[in-house]
C-alpha cells in the first residue's frame, strides 16, 4: 500500500468498498488502519452493475435519492458493462 494509505483514509468518515470477493481488502483497511471502510461484495463472477455500487453507495449514506423499482432495472452504464463495451 502507498505511504500515504492511512492518512488519506483518516479524511473520511465511511469507505465503501466495492469487492468482487468475499472482502478481503475491507478487513485490511479495517484491521491495519482503523479505517470506518464498510464491504459492497459481490461472489458471482460478474461485474458490479452501476445500479448495484449506486445502491450500496445510497445504503452507506442512510438516504433514498433514487425510486427503487427504477434502480432495480439496469442503467445505459450498467448495459456497457454488460455488453463489454
């Protein structure tokens, strides 16, 4: 990790950690800098949907900006994605 790794996570008052495993890199912010980082993990090789970060970014937060039934249908980023493109 970078010299800088603790104090740059000691800015902010919750990290959200999107991890395409069971959160290995969360418990080692957790464990070695104190750090508040809290796991998005997703085990089903696939790549993050932008609807799924944004859901777990609205989770972490405490707040509802978007309509639920609207984030639950994948956005023209998540179709990229997706597609491979």
């Amino acid at each position: 990790m970078p010299k800088n790794t603790e104090a740059v996570l000691k800015k902010y008052k919750k990290i959200l950690v999107p991890e395409l495993n069971a959160g290995q890199l969360c418990w080692l912010l957790r464990a070695k800098y104190l750090a508040p980082a809290e796991g998005l993990n997703k085990i089903q090789g696939k790549p993050f949907l932008v609807s799924e970060i944004e859901a777990g970014i609205e989770s972490a937060l405490g707040v509802t900006t978007r309509n639920r039934i609207h984030s639950a249908r994948p956005t023209v980023a998540d179709e990229a994605v997706l597609s491979g493109g």
